[in-house]
C-alpha cells in the first residue's frame, strides 16, 4: 500500500464558509472524506493534514521524508511567501504535486508566484475542490512509473 500525504495550509480549515465562488462549498472534510475514499479504491493510505502555523508544516514535511511515497500540497497563502516550507521540499525525494483549487493565474499578481512549482513535479490549478482527486490520479500514474 502506497502512502500519500495531502498537506493543507493557511485558511483552508475554512473552506465551505470562505470565499464560496472562488472555492466551491466543499469543507475541507468533505474534500479529506472523497480522498479517502479514492484511497481505499487505489490501495493509498492517506493521511491529511492542515495547519494554519508554517512551522507546523514544515514538520509534516520532513516527518514525512522517510515514510511517505508521495506527498500532495495546497500551501495556500505560503505557496507564495514560503522560504521554509520550499526548502523542506527540497528534501523530498518522492514526487510531489502542488495544488490550488482556484486558479492563481486568474487572480491578484502576488499569487502569479509560487514557491513550490519548480520543486513539485506537476501543478494543479483551477479546477476546484475536484483537483484533489485530479492530484491522487496524478501520483497514482507517477508512482505506477517509478516501480516499472
């Protein structure tokens, strides 16, 4: 069994209240149980986690670098502003896959750049609370390619 981890940042513990047009009426647990349950039909243990403090994830990162097999992250405000949280990616030596439900292009310049893309071995934008399942497809095909 594969394992993945979704890491969550900043304000996204308020999705399904926050922003509904930008980010759908989805809550973050909603978005946790359709993960999981795309897990249990892909043999993935998947562990979620969210946390609005940059240390916090930062410790995630580097607790995951010998246990995971992949790792999904929405960084939210920090995928913009993060020096830690990138260089703690950098460890990684599994693929990871950056995540944002809205579209960071569609939206204020600040968001145009991120930290994380040049790290993350693909990037998934746009398409809502939907590029979760989009992202475990994703790492689905990555780690079916690393085993050949």
């Amino acid at each position: 069994m594969k394992k993945i981890i979704i890491l969550n940042g900043p304000n996204l513990n308020l999705l399904g209240e926050r922003e509904i047009k930008q980010y759908g009426n989805l809550t973050l647990s909603d978005i946790e149980k359709n993960c999981k349950e795309f897990g249990n039909k892909n043999n993935f243990d998947i562990s979620f986690y969210q946390s609005n403090i940059e240390g916090e994830i930062v410790e995630k990162i580097q607790n995951s670098r010998n246990v995971q097999n992949g790792l999904i992250i929405n960084a939210g405000g920090y995928t913009h502003t993060s020096v830690a949280i990138h260089d703690a990616l950098k460890i990684i030596k599994f693929p990871i896959i950056e995540l944002h439900i809205s579209n960071i292009y569609n939206r204020e310049d600040f968001r145009h750049k991120s930290l994380i893309s040049k790290i993350a071995r693909g990037v998934i934008c746009g398409f809502g609370a939907n590029g979760y399942i989009m992202a475990l497809e994703a790492m689905k095909n990555f780690l079916k390619n690393e085993n050949r």
